[in-house]
C-alpha cells in the first residue's frame, strides 16, 4: 500500500510526457512574457484595497513594512519554484514538483489544494471586477437591475452577469492560445502599471511627514475570542496576536499576504515556455521583485497622504485623493482596478487548467481531459469545463468569507514546494539545475517555518473548510485515481521494474 501511495514519477518521463503529440502544449513564452504574466495576477485587488485596511486595523503606516515581511516570505517560496520549474519543465506547478519528490498521494493533495485555490480565487476576483464595473457604470449614470448584481444581502440570492460573463470571454480567450493571452496581458497589465504608477507619482506631492507619527503605533492587544474564527494560533496556544506594535506589523502580513498571491502561477506555464531552464527564474523572481516594490510604495504614499486612523477600508487610494480635493482620481483609480482584476482572473484561470490538464494527463483525473485542441494546442476540454464552472459559481456566489481559503491553500503549496527541494536534492542530485535554491536546506527549512506561521495566524474555521476539501479529495483518489493513474498501468505491464516508489 504505501510503495503504491508515495510511488514517484521520475522527472523523465514526466518530461517525455510533454512530447506526445496528442498531449503535448505549445511552446511560445519567453521570460518577458512570464514576468507579465506574474505581475498581472499578483497586481490585483490587494494593491487597491488591503493597503488601508492593515494600515487602519493592524500595522498603521507601517503597513509598508508588513508587505515586506510577506514578500519575503514569498521570495523564500518563489527560490524554491524556481529550481523546481528549471529542473522540471512541465505543467502542473507544485502538483508536478511533488509527484517527483513526494510521491502519487502527496501530489494529489496538493493538486486538489491547487484546484481549490484557483477556482476561488478566479471567482473572487471576478466578483470583484464586477462590483468596479458596476461603480463606473453608475457613475456614467447607467444603472444594472438589481438581481443582475450578485448577492444582497436584502434581497436574496441574483445573479451577477457581469463577473459570469468575463470568466466566459477569458474562457474564450486561452481556448484560442495562451500567446494571445499573454498579448491581452501585456496590454493590460501595462494600463494597471501605469495606474499604480500615476498613484505613487503625484500621490508623492501630498505627502505629509506629521501622517507618519507614529511610524509604529503602540500595541493593542487583542482580546480572546474563543471562537472558530480566532486564528489557530490563539485558540492552541492561548496567545493572541496584537494589532500595532512589532507584532501588528507580523498580523498585517499574513492579511497582505493574500495581495501576493499569483506568482506561483508562473510555474504551471514551464511547459509552454520557449527556454523554461533560463526564463521561469527570470519570471517567477522578477515578477515578485517588481510587485513588491510596488506594493511598497503604494503603502508608503496613501499612508502619508492621509493618517491611516482615518483611511477608508474599502477604497483607500481613491478616497485618499478625495480627502486632498482630487476626487476625479477615484474614476482613475476604479478603471486600473477594474482592468487589473481582468488580468488576475485570466491568469488564475490559466493556472488551473494547466494544474487540472496535468493530473488529467497521469491517469489521476479522467484522460479526456488532457487531449490538447489540433489547432491551438491549449487544454481547450478542461478550460472550457472550468469556466464554465467557475462562472456559476462567481455568478451565483458571494465568495468574501471562502476567500481566506484561497491563503491557506497557497501557504501549503509553499511548504509541499520547499521540502520537495529537500528531497529532490538528495534522491536526484545527478539533475541539472539550471537554477539552484541557495543555502540548502536553510532556505527552503525558512520558507516552511515563514509559511506555517502565517497559515496560524488565519481563522479556525479555514482550516476547518480546507479540512473539508481534503477529505472530499481524498475520497476521490482513492476511488478513481489510484486505480487509473498512469503509474498504476505501467506497473501492471512491467512488474518487475517497479515503479520509482521512494
């Protein structure tokens, strides 16, 4: 049983995989085109929103300094894809990593993780997206009926049409090819710079030095709630974060954290990448480098524009300008958040068709799944299925409690990714790298520990629904997946060989 559950795909023949005519991907990224596609799915509404509410609620103005602090636990991660997405170019990301490393079973969970995470996350941000276009819409004096809006709360359930209808024309659009999506996404992810930009520039003349006092306001520490939705730190431990002080600053970036999430996505693209060994390091680092600085100066222009006790929570950028007599910087505002979400929803879509086309392809999910179009060469079957589902449920579903999901479900690819390092280092050490993680096992030992941290800090209640998930995964594995994988078949042909169980 347990040479059957952690048997491993050796890093051969995941790559001879990639050959197959029937299932193989086209080749047409280059690093630019994975920076873009980084920086599109991380600029999101993190950027635009979660700036003043940590700054309000958590860290003060020094909410710049908690984006630090997630962004370095995020670059902890991104060295260990890195080597992984070098080493091992083939869609799937952290599912592919740990099907070398750790084993069938392993990679099936965080394959279902992954599968949880993009599909929220897209939806979410698409809901998102929604509520910005129906913002302009109404500013423009055009107004949507009511039970097109979505959720509300007063009136029951509608159906938003405007967030099920872009996750259609995505779907569209990376069924035609994943080069037209990465033209669409320089474009756009060229207006939301420059938005962002704009911001930080003329943001910059309005700043006031009295704002920043105190940089690091004095503690507060938060009283026990004793309840599902305290962190899992505070109900095992007994000990409760502070808002302010130093540990406010480590509270706010488990919040921000979530405005980093994407740049994982860059690794499920190795396999249509034209030079992945040179160009995922190049994306996956790059990308993360420039949202960062970003998300740095954003935090520290708003938060000396305007006293973060008297930030808005909801819009803090484009209530900031209203504050110091510029309000038609609010419409600017909403149309870059508007087309950055664009981008975000495109790309999580991307990333999960290519996660589900993987397992598709290894027998763990259905084979017809993993069939590529004869003309486009994309996974035109599982995108076509995704979006449709995703479109229900982001046109039928208020997702805001169910986002923290989306955290949890990273952190843990994060933490599979980095003991996968581990491994691969001392079970393959004969593979080139063209990218090397440095100060193994240090660093991936210091990504682990960083993420755990932050996955402590989130709700009792996430880690109770991502429980959920797991067991729902689980049960699909083993009733159809360990029988159909690819693994499996090869076993019962060649007996003697074994199957590369570690």
């Amino acid at each position: 049983m347990s040479r059957t559950l952690f048997r491993t795909k050796d890093v051969e023949q995941s790559i001879r995989d990639t050959e197959q005519p029937d299932h193989a991907l086209k080749k047409t990224l280059s690093a630019l085109d994975l920076t873009v596609f980084g920086v599109g799915v991380v600029i999101g509404t993190g950027i635009f929103v979660l700036t003043g509410k940590v700054a309000k609620e958590n860290a003060g103005p020094a909410v710049s300094l908690a984006f630090v602090v997630a962004g370095v636990v995020c670059a902890l991660a991104a060295l260990c894809y890195a080597e992984f997405a070098s080493t091992v170019p083939v869609a799937g990301s952290a599912y592919t990593f740990s099907y070398a490393t750790l084993g069938e079973l392993p990679a099936w969970i965080i394959g279902w993780d992954l599968v949880l995470e993009f599909t929220l996350g897209t939806a979410v941000v698409a809901v998102g997206w929604s509520g910005y276009i129906r913002s302009l819409l109404d500013n423009a004096g055009w107004h949507l009926p009511d039970h097109l809006g979505g959720r509300d709360g007063a009136h029951g359930f509608g159906f938003d049409i405007l967030a099920a209808a872009l996750i259609l024309v995505l779907t569209a659009v990376l069924v035609v090819g994943v080069k037209l999506s990465a033209r669409v996404t320089q474009l756009v992810v060229a207006i939301k710079v420059a938005v962002v930009l704009i911001v930080i520039v003329a943001g910059a003349f309005f700043v006031t030095g009295a704002n920043y006092k105190p940089f690091v306001p004095k503690a507060q520490p938060v009283e026990a709630a004793g309840s599902l939705h305290a962190p899992l730190i505070q109900l095992m431990f007994g000990w409760a974060p502070s808002n302010f002080g130093v540990m406010g600053i480590f509270t706010a970036a488990s919040v921000v954290f979530f405005a980093f999430i994407g740049f994982d996505i860059v690794a499920t693209t190795a396999e249509e990448t034209k030079n992945p060994q040179r160009d995922m390091p190049r994306g996956i680092l790059g990308s993360l480098l420039i949202c960062t600085v970003l998300y740095v100066g954003v935090s520290i222009v708003v938060t000396g524009m305007e006293h973060y006790s008297r930030l808005s929570v909801d819009a803090p950028l484009a209530d900031a300008f209203k504050a110091i007599g510029h309000p038609w910087f609010a419409g600017v505002i909403s149309f870059g958040a508007a087309v950055g979400l664009t981008t975000v929803c495109m790309i999580l879509l991307l990333g999960q068709t290519r996660v589900f086309f993987a397992m598709s392809r290894d027998g763990l999910l259905p084979r017809f799944f993993s069939h590529v179009h004869p003309r486009f060469k994309t996974p035109h079957r599982p995108t076509v299925l995704l979006g449709v589902v995703i479109a229900v449920v982001a046109g039928f579903t208020s997702l805001s409690e169910l986002a923290e999901l989306v955290n949890i479900g990273t952190l843990f690819a994060f933490i599979v990714v980095a003991l996968g390092v581990i491994v691969l280092r001392r079970t393959r050490p004969d593979l080139p790298r063209a990218f090397r993680t440095p100060f193994v096992p240090v660093v991936p030992i210091l990504s682990v520990c960083a993420s755990l941290w932050l996955m402590l800090n989130l709700p009792a209640e996430t880690w109770l629904r991502f429980a959920v998930w797991l067991v729902v995964g689980f049960l699909i594995y083993f009733l159809y997946g360990r029988s159909h994988s690819r693994l499996a078949g090869r076993r019962e042909k060649q007996p003697a060989r074994g199957e590369g169980a570690v």
